[in-house]
C-alpha cells in the first residue's frame, strides 16, 4: 500500500514539476508574443522617449503592464519580463525617429515597392522598413546611396543611384560578396575581374520561392506585373522581376541560375526522394537541440532603440542545425517549425506514458481498498 501510495506522490510529483517548468514566461508559444505586443503599446501609449526613464516606469510603464494583465493580454508570470522589455524600449535619450522608407526582402534580398514608416511597419515577418530602399532618384550624394553593401561601389550621378558589384574576396576559390538591397553578386568569372559581368546566353526566367508562409491576403511582392515575360524564356537584363499574379508571393527573375535551389519547402511526395519518417530517438535529440536553441531579443543595426524589439535567435549560436539554410546566412522557417513539431511529439507521448502510469497507480490503489472491505 505504502508503495502504492509513493508511486503516486512521484508521478503527481513529476507531472506538477513539468507544469511548474511550463509555468515560467517564454515557454509558452504566446508568452513572447504577448510581452512585445505590450511594449509597443508602452511606446504607443507612453511617449516613451518624452521623459527620463525613471518618471516613465512609475508613471506609464508599470500601470500599462498591469492593466495588460488584467485585460488578460498578458500571463501574470510574464510582467516582469514585460516591464523590463517595454523600459529598455524607453532609453534615456533617442535618436531622431526612424525614416520612412520600403521593405527590405530579406529572402529575395532585394528592395520592394511596399512603403513603410514607423506608422505603418512592413506586413511580412521576413522584411524589414529600410529607408535606403527609396526611390534613386533622391539622392544628393553618394553617401545618400549607400546600400548597406561593403562589397558595392555606391555612387550619385545625376540624381540617381547607382551601385557597382565587387566580388573581391576569394574564398576556397570561390568569389563573396555581401548581400545589399541594391546589388547582387552571379558566380565568379574565369577571371580575376572585380566587375559583374553581363548576362550570358544562360539567362532565363526563373521562378522564385515566394513567402515562406502563404498569407490569406497576400500583400504586394513589389515587383511590377508581368507582361511578355513567361517562364523559361531568354531574357537579357539580370536582375529583373516581374510579378505572374501568383498568390504566394512567387516572381519571375532574370537570372542565370535557379534561385529555388537548393531547396524551396515544397510537401508533396512526389517531388522527394529518400523520405525517411523520424522514430522515438530522433524526435527525442531534435527536442534536444531545439531546447539548447538560445532566444534573444534584438535590434537590427540599421534600426534606432526606438523601434521594436525583434525576437528569434542568433545563427552564430547554433551552426549546422536543420533550422539553418545551407548557406548558413538565413534561417530555414520550415526545418524550424519541423523541429518544433518533433519537441511537441516527443513531449505527448511522455505525458502519455506519465498519465498512464498515474492512472495504472490508482486502478491498483482502488483494488487494493475494494480488497480490504
């Protein structure tokens, strides 16, 4: 009976623990989200940059968290966190508000033709407000043009940007060039010139991979509208996009190499080979290694401290991870949300297994005393 008993202590023990642990702000899915969303309503409602952050926490911050947990907008365990995230949004002193701009592909790693401002933030998580990506023709000079690229020469003629591509750092025999909003490095030359090269003969329209996630609305792509343009036809301008109509964000690009490969998430059986389903232990180590995943929050550096906190974490952190693109540049949101999967499945069937043993406990709890009357 007494062993019984200790069984149960124990099981209620650790199915109580495992509560406790998900109790705490950031292991939930909404926590996170929860806690950035009530500090842009501290910066909307505070004027955070208005007075000195001290007169700010008592004044504004405090009461505007609280009254996000009341409304039940915010889980209790997370006002802590919120406080401190909405007052490292509330520095002493801010620069001069963000500029408005265009959204920054950050997939296509091109400039779209979606407007923004800190009014009006892009709509898709992959793009970000860049004021560089505003129209050339308004520069003055040539600092005016300067795409965030080292690898480019960015110069103003005439009131119009224009931006020369220097892939001039060999590696491994290859040629890198960092990625900007207006210049884009093709494969390196048989020589040792430091100039992009025209479009060969190779050139076709290539479609691109579109948004990761398929929006229910989908917002513009930023490319203009298609017309003699077609699929896998010689073009000649490299860099080109035209817009076929598509609802999930696909382009048509002129370029000389597939931009999909080496992969875009695509589900259909048919277009995989060696599909092998995970067993027990493999969702076990990716529960693992998505549990050693370090989250941050963060500032891009073309940001000021007045804007939003971002939240993800930080590739350097990881390495090779199938939450990584192969290039080790970008995050792969498909094989991230799989390892995520994997950690909920891994987690259900030790609930189970835990909620079997408790309820086989109190089957033989119940004999033993229907035994003793």
């Amino acid at each position: 009976m007494r062993n019984v008993i200790r069984g149960l202590v124990v099981a209620s023990l650790l199915l109580g623990s495992s509560a406790s642990v998900l109790a705490r702000c950031g292991d939930r899915p909404g926590d996170m989200p929860a806690v950035h969303a009530v500090s842009a309503s501290v910066a909307a409602e505070c004027g955070c940059c208005g007075r000195p952050l001290g007169l700010q926490r008592t004044a504004c911050i405090v009461p505007t968290v609280r009254a996000a947990v009341r409304a039940r907008h915010l889980p209790r365990r997370c006002l802590g966190r919120a406080v401190r995230s909405a007052a490292r949004s509330c520095p002493l002193e801010c620069p001069p508000p963000m500029r408005a701009g265009k959204c920054f592909d950050t997939i296509g790693l091109a400039c779209t033709d979606v407007a923004c401002s800190p009014d009006q933030p892009c709509p898709l998580p992959n793009a970000f407000c860049n004021p560089r990506c505003l129209d050339a023709s308004t520069c003055t000079s040539d600092a005016d043009c300067d795409d965030g690229n080292p690898c480019s020469r960015d110069t103003c003629a005439d009131g119009t940007c224009a931006h020369e591509c220097l892939c001039v750092s060999p590696v491994g025999g290859t040629f890198t060039c960092c990625p900007g909003p207006a210049a884009e490095c093709s494969p390196p030359p048989p020589t040792t010139s430091t100039t992009l090269p025209p479009c060969s003969d190779a050139c076709r329209y290539y479609l691109t991979c579109g948004w990761p996630v398929c929006p229910i609305k989908p917002p513009p792509t930023g490319a203009p509208p298609c017309t003699t343009q077609e699929l896998g036809a010689p073009c000649s301008e490299r860099g080109e996009r035209c817009d076929p109509g598509s609802t999930c964000g696909e382009t048509l690009l002129c370029t000389d190499r597939d931009p999909t490969q080496p992969s875009c998430p695509i589900s259909r059986r048919r277009f995989k080979d060696g599909v092998s389903y995970l067993d027990d232990a493999e969702r076990g180590r990716l529960r693992a290694e998505l549990m050693r995943i370090r989250l941050a929050t963060y500032h891009y550096r073309w940001e000021n401290s007045c804007t939003a906190e971002h939240l993800g974490f930080i590739i350097d952190d990881l390495g090779k991870s199938p939450a990584v693109s192969p290039d080790g540049m970008t995050v792969d949101l498909y094989g991230y949300a799989s390892m995520a999967v994997a950690a909920i499945q891994a987690q259900e069937r030790e609930i189970a297994a835990l909620k079997g043993e408790v309820a086989a406990l109190r089957h033989e709890l119940d004999e033993r005393k229907s035994s003793h009357r």
